[in-house]
C-alpha cells in the first residue's frame, strides 16, 4: 500500500504526501523507507502531528489535502469523516470483509460516492490516485458532488446527526 502511495507521488509532479504522525517513533522507520524506495521522495512526505479538536482536524484536512488515500486493512474512521466533512475526496477499497477496512466504502456508499471513489483492485486504486491528481476537471467532479451531499435537502442520512441520535 505505502509503495502505491509512493508510486502515486511518482507520477503527480508536485504532489505531497501528508502522514499522521501517530507514533512519532514510526518516522525514523518510514523515512528509511522512503529514502530506499526513491531518496526524491523525502521531501515530499509530510509528517502531520495528531490534533485531538475534530474541527481544527477536519480545516487541516481541507485546507492541506486534495484527496485522502485510504489504507486497505484499516479504513480511516474519524479521519475520514473529518476529510469527507471538509469536501475532500477519499479513494477507499471495496472488497474486504472486516469491519475496520469498510468504513471508508460505508460512507461513500452512503454520500452516492461509491461508483466515483470505491477500488477493487490495486491496479485501480493508483489509476483513481493519479487520475484525481492530473485531471482537474474529474477532481472537480467528485468533490463538487461530495460538497453537495452537504447541502442537501432533504440532509443527506450520512449527515443527518440529529436522525443519527
């Protein structure tokens, strides 16, 4: 999965890769990496520390990412509902069984994102990657639709805290 991301990096000149640093103890491991993977790439990873207030997390996210990458094993809970929240698109798998590597495909499913941002394969996921990191107008597409999901009325259920209670 980390190779795909740098991979992606790759191919999308002056992209950057932002990573939670979540333990900080990981960095030294993931820079060494990185360095052996393709030492170019160093300098365009960013290590992002936690940030425990969910609205100063999900403005980080708007404000820094273009697109969320999701990891296959384990979905991103409420980073990805903090991203979602800030309009930025997340490309997530679709076909595993566990209920931690679903909740990416469960909120798409439910915001009508399933058949713009769900993955199937490892192949298809760094296509989507670098599709959403090129072409501008498919990037506006998608996340024109997610921001709308927002506004929706009436509220989309994903949205709908008050019928979630």
């Amino acid at each position: 999965m980390f190779k795909i991301w740098l991979q992606t990096l790759q191919a999308v000149n002056n992209s950057i890769l932002c990573l939670l640093e979540n333990p900080s103890d990981s960095t030294p491991f993931i820079t060494e990496f990185i360095r052996k993977f393709d030492e170019t790439l160093i300098d365009r990873v960013r290590f992002q520390p936690f940030i425990n207030n969910p609205y100063d997390s999900q403005r980080r996210g708007a404000l820094m990412c273009n697109s969320i990458l999701d990891s296959q094993i384990y979905n991103g809970h409420t980073t990805a509902g903090d991203a979602l929240w800030g309009g930025v698109p997340i490309i997530t798998y679709g076909k595993d069984t566990e209920m931690s590597a679903r909740v990416g495909m469960s909120a798409l499913y439910a915001l009508g994102l399933n058949k713009d941002l769900i993955v199937y394969s490892h192949e298809e996921y760094y296509n989507k990657a670098v599709t959403l990191g090129l072409n501008k107008k498919e990037y506006n597409r998608i996340r024109t639709k997610l921001v709308n999901t927002a506004y929706a009325r009436p509220r989309n259920p994903f949205w709908d805290v008050r019928r979630y209670v």
